[in-house]
C-alpha cells in the first residue's frame, strides 16, 4: 500500500496569481464582528484553468479556536480582510493575523447538509458555551493575536505552557493599557481588584469549611467511647465544661451496656471500623484513571524499530510500536493506574499541580466535598492521618473553583496558580492557627514559582482564614491553634546537646519512616490482592488500630489531645524539694509523683510511641482523607517526652552531676528540666525529619508555644534532623508519593550533576509518512488521515501534550501541539460522520476521511499563496493522477494552531543548561538542532525519566 493514498501537492508557482489578486482585493468582505455564516462570505473566485472547459470554485478555509473545557469558555475569532497587495503599513496586529483567503460562493449557498462544508460552528462546538470575540485585530491596535489567545487544550497530567500564558497575559495587560478615560482608569481598577476579592473570598471560604469540619471531627470521634447523656450532639469537652476530674453528663459505653468491659471493647473497634469503611467507600467514588500506559516502550526510545515496521504505513493504518499494533489506539485504550483524587493528604499532588502539571478533578468540586466528609469519618475512626494535609488540599479545590469565576485567573492557567499557591497558605493558616507558617509553607514546600505579588496575596489569604476561623471560635476557647501551651523559665546550656540528639533522633525516624512506608507499600499495599481490593486494605488496617490502641490510654486520645498533654508543662502544687515525693496537680503517667513511677511511665510512653510510629508509617498510603503532620508531630513529641523524663530521672539520681551545675539548687528536677519543651522540639524533629520542611515547621511551633525563649533549641533541632534524614534517605516523604505514583515532578530545589549532553540522550528524528513530524517543503497540504497516524505514534509514546515538528527543508519553522491537533481531527471526523450519514457509538470507530486535506502553514504570504495556486494545481493533479476532482474539497486550516517561535538548543548543549530551561522558563519540551537542521525533540517527561532512572539520577543529585 503506498504510503501517502492522498500525495502532498506540488509547490510550483501559478501562472494566475496576479489575477487571483486583483480579484482579492475586489471582493467585497465580512464584518469582523460577525460571527462565521455562510451568508456573509465573499464571493467565489473562479479561475479559467486552460483546458479545463470550466471555473473552478475556491473551497472555503475554517479555522478553529480552542480553549481547555472546564476551565475556561472557548472564543471564537473573526478576522478583518485584507488584500494581499494591500500597500499599507504592517502593524504588530497584522504579524499575528494573517490575512483570510476568499471563499466559494458553493459554501454560501449550499445547506448544511452539503458535505464539502464543515461549518465553523460546528467544528469549534464545545460542551462549554461559546462566547464570540466582541472585539477584532482590524479595530483593536492591543488584540491578542489569535495564536496567543487561543488556550491550549490540557489534558490529565500534561504539562502547561507558561512561556505561552505568560505571552498571552502580558498582550493582556497591554490591552487594558492602551483603554483611555475614565473608563479605562475603572476597567483597570477592577481588573487589578479580582485579585484581592478573590482572595478575600478564598480565605473566609476555607476558613468555614475547617470551622465545619473541626466541630464534625470533634463530636464523631468521641461517640466511640461514650455519649453526652444531656445532648447527644455535644463532644465531651462541651459535654463537661462545667466539670473537674468527674463528669456526670458524659456515659461512657461499658456503663451503657451494664458495666461490660468486652462489649465497651467490641463497640470501640466496631465504631472504628465502620467509621473507616464509609470514609474509604466514599472516597473510592473519585477514581480517576491517569492517560498513561503502563511504561511502554516508545517510538522514541527505539526509532529504529518503529522506522522499519511503519516505513509504508498508510494513512490511518495501524501504528506498531515494538512489535505491539495500535490501530486506533489512544492511551485511554491502554492499561492504566487508577489514582483517588480524595485520598491522602494531596499536598505531593498539589507540588505537582503547582509545577505546571494538569490532573483533573483533583481541584474539583466533587473532590473538595468528599474529601471535606471523608476526612472528618477517617480521623474518627482513630486511624493515624491528620487533618491538616488535607486542609492544604481543600484550600487548593477553594481556590480553583472561585478561580472560575474571575475571568482574569480563569483564562490563564499561569496566574491561577499564583491563587493557588496563595490558597495553600489558607490550609496551614486554619490547620495550626499560623498565617505566617502557612505563608511560608506555600513558599517553602508546595510552590514552583512565587513571584513577589504571590508572596503578599498568600499573607493575606492566610491572614484572613485565621481572622474568620477565631470569630467562628471552633475549640470554644476564643483560640485558633490547636493548642497552646507556654512555659516559665529558659532553657540551660547542658540542654543544649540534649536538643541536639533529639534532632539526630529525629532525621533518622523520619528517614525510618520513609523506608518502612516504601517496604510496606511494595510487600502488602502492592500484593495482587490488596491492590485490586482497597477496602480489605482499610478495614483491616481499622480492625488493628483499634485493637491495639484501646489498651493504651495514649493510643486512645485524638491526635491533637495527645500532642498537647504531651507539650504543657506539669502544674507544681507545693514547694518540697527535699522531700522524695513530687507534688504535682498532674496525677497521671506523664508528671511523675514519685521516683517509682517514672520507670512505669517511660515504659509505657515508649510503648504508645512504637505503636503510634509503626501505625502511622503503615497507615499512610491508605484510599482515605490522611495527613502526616499531626501524626508525625506526635510520635517525635512521644520520643521528646520520654527523654525529657530520662533527663529529670538522670538529674534526681544524681543531682551533683557536672550537667546539672547550672540547674538551682535543690533537688526538684522541675525546677531545672521542662519535659514539655523536649515534646515540642522532638516533635519538631520528626517532622523535619518526615517532611524535610525547616522554616515553615519552626515558625508553626513558634506560633503554638508563643515563646521566643525556645525558638533556638527548636530551630536546632529541626536543622539536625534535615541534615541526618537527608543523609540516610534522600527522599522525603513527598518524594516518595510522587516517585509511587509517577508523578512529572522535576524538582526545583536540588542541583544536578550531568555529565552528558544533549546528544547522549535524544535520538535523531526520522522521517518516514508515520514519523511524528510534518514536513512542508514541498506542499503545505497534508490529509487528516495522515496527521492521525502521525499523532497516534506521539500518542502511543506517551507524550499526550507532545508537539508536532514542522519542517522545511530540514529547518524546523513551527511545532503543531497533539492537544489542538487531536481536538481538530476528532470535531473534523465527526462532522464528516453526521453528514455522511455514518452511526457509531464511540467516535474511535469512525476511520477518518483520507480526502480531507488540512493546511498548515507557518508564512502568511506564502500561505495566502498557495490558497490562491490551488485550483490550478488541484486540476493539473486530477489530469495526472486520475483523481477524482473532489479530492481536495476542503482545507482545514490548522496555521493558527503552529507555534512559530519553537525554543531549540543545540545538540552539544549541556543538561545542566536544559534542566534550567525546564526549571526557570517552564517549558514544555526543547527542540535539539544541529548545524541549524532539525535532531529531535525532548520533552519534559521525557527529562524527568532520565533523571530519576538515568545515568545521572536525581538521588545522586545534591
């Protein structure tokens, strides 16, 4: 079979080119304002072929304007006409806008169901209404060119363009400039306010939604143990305010059920189960399947291989890539992982989000409302998650739902991420009561690109959730942080080695922490059984969680309870430091009355730290709502207590000790030590340890404990800890969810150490009729049956949000993107089905039409010239070639779609200089040229592979 069914047309001049243009400019033209009907069409220009015997009608040009649907409505452009001889001046206006072509007068008369005409309307149709441009780039000097404001489709787990919206925004910004009066001083001054109302709205919205959730949170997790005789609605802190030690108002099951210790038990473990069951079964209703296939191998991995299957492929025929047949075939045909949208804490999600990346319905609102109810049942359940991952999470979903209602950020994907770096801010602030921590964790952890106006809008988005969540007074204690505990007297230098070994301790749990969640994952979460069964995986995770955690009275309490018993400092009754008995108000476990029980407390309390450290690793990874920074905060504030205690035990025993020789003197061990500041400080180092956060994590513990005493020793201690967990493990806990779910996350916050070039790693493009590459040297024609084959190799290769090369003469002059160019082709294929009468259920079925031929072009003049050569050169094709004349009845235009700036490097470049083009500028993929002719082309994801399973692998990186 040949390999072209439809040869490209021939490139040589025509002989009527200036008649075609006297008769251009005499046509006369459209409003620019109206929208495409044939009605309003310029006449045919008819050409008198020698020997053909009759005119030759124009086929008519459509072009498209595509927009990303559920994120912004897609306009449609109507462009003034203009003579090709015209001797006017050329405005900037003019460079972008090329000239339209004249149009047959068949497409004007004929109805709509002629099927030589495929009606703009019908291929620009969306599921999204369709808005006409109300202003032109013949009236308008500031226009966004038609390249510039047509939005890129993006698709799940594509990458953005931020070179593009970046472009588009500042033609944007020049329109708005160029507005004079008073009218333009009121259309900029509301432009400039959506920021700050948007922001406003972002912050009050999360700031509700985490008041909701807390009183939700606080009531359900206590009915595990009991009930509030006088209102059941009630949690036991509003059950028994009025109360001591004793609490009438509150019934606790085992006194419900006539004193039965086993049923209070079986009742807990019952609750906690179907707790967690609702909250997993919830939460598997957000399955969302990534476009990926499971890591083939690529066209461009071995081009050679595809080359020589696919060298006389025809048009629309099958693609092989490696032996393996795609006809048809789209990623969404191919195996794929299934990701939850509602599941975990989302903040490695919202990393990748932040990075350029698309993943739909991750920010939904769907998502945002199972998420909000499924978290409050998966903390109720007692399982070890928090709830203040997820809060950044919500926060995020807030902002990119109001987004939509502010055309500025919800035309332009760049400046709404700037609104959601600013929401992630709003999740810390109402998480731990920290505008500031939130400010600095969006800057810190989350954000890829926070230019100085982000910095201020997330102060105040932060500042308003926090205002808004104390006036809503969740905790009915006039106070936003989770709790807030303060101690009386400094630190002392022999302390200061102590905090250092908690900071050690704390790197090396954490880098503990992530190698026991790596191994678990891989020999449980990975089994061929649980993999395929996620609620097994909850339920059981449930059953033993609360199994285990009801015989212990830490294990017990909520995760915020705990770490604030854990943190306050012991209540001292009476002055008795010669006495062998401590005298404290505290008369539990954690404030020792007597030297006796110190070793039944430290046992114990090592206990709950060995279940709460092995229960949290395991835990996270479960299909639920689940946070790791509480959790994570407790286990270190368990491991600062016991030392803590170790410490005043060690000073009883052996007051005269040269450590202690700063201490008072007497022998009351409270006087010296604070068991409470070791809590705080190994719960720092845990978390530092777990997150490799440092800034944001010591600002929030400032924050809780509101002393500028103990900011040292914290501080210290979560530097020590980063420094020992990134030696032990590189990857954080982050690093491992991205890296688990193949996340395109290329990380900004290392240096890489290449040793090789560009040449090492992208291989010299082919040029075959299946090659993912447009050549137009001979003709600017090519049949959508082509171009499908072409975009099916890219697609099959796994680069969805891939370009197109367009070449000539081996120069690359432009890219097509897949996104645009698989958009056009299906709305092309299915006009060409209704109008042919063809019934399918799924629009894959339909072959697309070998005899629609497409345009692109990348040269107004030379593609207004080869609009005007085509009658003749389509009839001296039919006499050669025996074609029946019907062949070419219409041009699909695909020029707006070309990229005709494309950014290429040379092959010798280093990597070094391609992984800050990726970083710095945002790009999408690099063209790789050689002595000024086309090599290929490396895209993104196609640098994040190299660098994680390469030579040079991002671990090695510093």
């Amino acid at each position: 079979m040949a390999s072209e069914s439809v040869p490209l047309l021939s490139r040589p001049p025509s002989a009527a080119s200036s008649a075609l243009t006297a008769a251009s400019t005499t046509a006369p033209t459209a409003s620019a304002t109206d929208d495409f009907d044939g009605a309003a069409l310029s006449p045919a220009v008819t050409f008198d072929q020698p020997g053909s015997g009759a005119n030759l009608a124009l086929p008519p040009t459509v072009r498209f304007d595509l927009h990303s649907p559920g994120i912004t409505p897609r306009s449609l452009h109507a462009h003034s006409q203009t003579g090709p001889s015209s001797n006017q001046r050329r405005s900037l206006t003019d460079v972008f806008v090329p000239p339209p072509r004249p149009v047959s007068a068949h497409t004007a008369t004929t109805d709509a169901s002629d099927q030589s005409s495929i009606p703009l309307s019908d291929i620009a149709e969306t599921d999204e209404s369709i808005i006409a441009s109300n202003t032109t780039a013949a009236t308008t000097a500031a226009s966004i060119p038609p390249e510039v404001s047509k939005r890129l489709w993006y698709d799940d787990f594509t990458t953005i363009d931020w070179v593009h919206e970046f472009i588009k925004e500042s033609f944007r910004v020049k329109r708005l400039r160029d507005l004079q009066g008073l009218r333009g001083r009121l259309v900029r001054a509301r432009d400039a306010s959506q920021g700050w109302i948007l922001i406003c709205v972002i912050g009050s919205t999360v700031a509700c939604i985490a008041y909701l959730i807390d009183a939700a949170e606080q009531r359900v997790f206590d009915w595990r143990s009991g009930y509030c005789a006088t209102n059941w609605f009630l949690p036991k802190h509003d059950c028994c305010v009025d109360s001591d030690d004793i609490c009438p108002a509150w019934l606790e099951w085992k006194y419900a059920l006539s004193g039965s210790a086993l049923a209070e038990y079986v009742l807990y473990i019952v609750f906690s189960v179907a707790l967690a069951l609702i909250a997993v079964l919830l939460t598997l209703t957000t399955a969302s399947a990534t476009p990926f296939p499971k890591a083939p191998a690529t066209a461009v991995d071995n081009p050679a291989a595809t080359t020589a299957t696919n060298a006389t492929l025809a048009p629309g025929a099958p693609v092989t890539v490696n032996d393996e047949s795609h006809k048809g075939q789209e990623p969404a045909t191919a195996p794929r992982s299934i990701i939850y949208t509602a599941a975990g804490g989302g903040v490695a999600e919202v990393k990748t989000i932040l990075s350029g990346f698309v993943i739909k319905r991750f920010l939904g609102s769907y998502t945002l409302i199972i998420k909000s109810i499924a978290l409050v049942l998966s903390i109720s359940s007692g399982l070890n998650v928090g709830k203040e991952g997820p809060y950044v999470h919500i926060a995020s979903c807030v902002g990119n739902i109001a987004c939509r209602f502010f055309s500025k950020f919800n035309n332009n994907d760049g400046k709404r991420r700037e609104i959601l770096s600013a929401a992630a801010s709003a999740g810390v602030a109402v998480a731990f009561g920290s505008p500031l921590g939130g400010v600095l964790f969006s800057l810190e952890e989350v954000s890829y690109y926070f230019p100085p106006k982000t910095l201020i809008r997330s102060f105040l988005c932060a500042v308003i959730s926090a205002l808004v969540l104390k006036l809503l007074n969740p905790y009915g204690t006039g106070k936003i942080v989770i709790f807030e505990v303060s101690y009386d007297h400094d630190w002392h230098a022999f302390e200061f080695l102590i905090f250092a070994f908690l900071g050690a301790c704390g790197g090396a749990i954490g880098a503990a922490f992530g190698r026991l969640n790596i191994w678990w994952t891989r020999i449980w979460r990975n089994s061929s059984f649980i993999s395929k069964r996620p609620v097994v995986d909850v339920i059981l995770m449930a059953t033993v969680t609360a199994a285990i955690s009801y015989f212990n009275i830490y294990t017990q309490k909520s995760a915020s309870e705990l770490l604030y018993d854990l943190a306050r400092t012991c209540t001292y009754r009476t002055a008795s430091p010669s006495s062998d008995t401590l005298d404290y108000e505290d008369d539990d476990a954690l404030c020792p009355t007597s030297m006796d029980t110190y070793g039944s407390s430290i046992r114990s309390l090592t206990a709950a730290f060995v279940i709460k450290f092995v229960l949290t690793a395991v835990t996270m990874g479960l299909k639920i709502p689940s946070g790791i920074y509480v959790p994570s905060m407790v286990s270190g504030a368990l491991l600062g207590r016991i030392v803590g205690l170790s410490v005043q035990w060690l000073q009883y025993r052996a007051p005269h000790l040269f450590l202690f020789s700063s201490c008072p003197a007497g022998n009351d061990p409270r006087a010296c030590t604070i068991p409470g500041v070791y809590a705080i400080v190994g719960a720092g180092a845990v978390m530092a340890g777990v997150t490799r956060m440092t800034v944001t994590l010591a600002v929030i513990l400032f924050e809780l404990t509101g002393s500028l005493d103990h900011v040292l020793p914290i501080s210290v201690a979560i530097l020590i800890s980063k420094w020992v967990a990134q030696a032990l493990e590189p990857s954080s806990i982050y690093d491992v969810i991205i890296h688990h779910n193949n996340f395109p996350f290329l990380d900004n916050q290392r240096t890489p150490g290449f040793s090789v070039t560009l040449h090492d790693i992208v291989p010299k493009a082919t040029m075959s009729a299946t090659s993912p590459v447009i050549d137009i040297s001979d003709s600017p024609y090519i049949s959508a049956a082509a171009l499908r084959t072409k975009l099916q190799v890219l697609q099959v290769s796994g680069e969805l949000d891939g370009s197109l090369p367009i070449l000539r003469n081996h120069v690359l002059v432009g890219l097509l993107p897949a996104p645009e160019l698989e958009y056009a082709l299906d709305k092309i294929k299915e006009r060409d089905a209704k109008i042919s009468g063809i019934r399918y259920n799924d629009l894959a079925e339909v072959d697309d039409n070998n005899e629609l031929i497409c345009h692109i072009s990348v040269d107004d003049q030379e593609s207004q010239r080869f609009y005007f050569d085509r009658a003749s050169r389509h009839h001296q094709f039919s006499q050669s070639n025996g074609t029946s004349a019907n062949v070419i009845t219409e041009a699909t235009d695909l020029t707006p779609f070309v990229d005709r700036a494309p950014i290429s490097l040379d092959i010798n470049s280093p990597l070094a200089m391609v992984y800050l083009m990726f970083v710095r500028l945002g790009l999408r993929m690099v063209c790789v040229v050689e002595d000024g002719k086309f090599w290929g082309v490396l895209h993104k994801k196609r640098f994040i592979e190299y660098c994680r399973f390469g030579h040079d692998s991002m671990d090695t990186w510093f």
